[in-house]
C-alpha cells in the first residue's frame, strides 16, 4: 500500500471513529440537566441555550438542543403568524423564569448565576 493510501486510511479510520463518539438528539436531551447543574451550558435571551464553560460536550449539547427549538420555533410562528424573533424572545424569557437557582442565565452578554 502506498503512503497516499495508508493515509486515506488512516484518515477515514479517524472521522469514522468520530461520528461513533457524536451525540444524537435524545442523547443530548438526556444530558441537558446534567450539563445545566454542571455549569457548562446556560439560558440565553434569544430562546437557545448557550455554551458558558467549553468543557465535554456542552458544545454538541447546544447545538444539537438548538437545532431542535428552532425547528420547534419556526413551527410555531409559522402557525401562530407570529415573527420568528418574537417566538424565540418568549421562548427565552420563559426559560429563564424557570432556570433553577445555582444554574446560568445569559442577560446582557453576562452569564450570571441564578
């Protein structure tokens, strides 16, 4: 085998590798409370959660509960015809209210401990 190839090889072996380690939705769902008490991931204003400490995977966390509210978020402002800036808003305010004491909110480009 040449040594194009081996590194071909190599190379697929590794992104393979990875998408073994990735999160799928319910997964990250079922970390999201841990993740919240753990400190690594907050409420934002905006309806999304957001990355406050870059440890695990609080990055795939969010990205991956993200995707889904905004999935969620179009839905319903597309049925409500409501902008989808408004939904969002509502939708983060409303998660901030019920954010536990202890955990993180977003307000003002400030994380701050509930």
């Amino acid at each position: 085998m040449t040594i194009c190839k081996k590194a071909t090889v190599a190379l697929l072996s590794v992104v393979l590798s990875f998408s073994t380690f990735a999160l799928n939705l319910e997964q990250a769902m079922d970390s999201l409370s841990q993740a919240k008490a753990q400190g690594v991931v907050g409420e934002q204003a905006d309806g999304y959660l957001g990355v406050v400490k870059n440890e695990g995977n609080a990055t795939e966390i969010a990205q991956l509960i993200n995707q889904a509210r905004k999935a969620q978020y179009q839905k319903v402002s597309a049925e409500s015809n409501v902008p989808l800036s408004e939904v969002e808003k509502k939708a983060g305010s409303k998660a901030q209210e019920k954010t536990p004491a202890g955990q993180y909110i977003k307000q003002q480009g400030q994380w701050l401990k509930k």
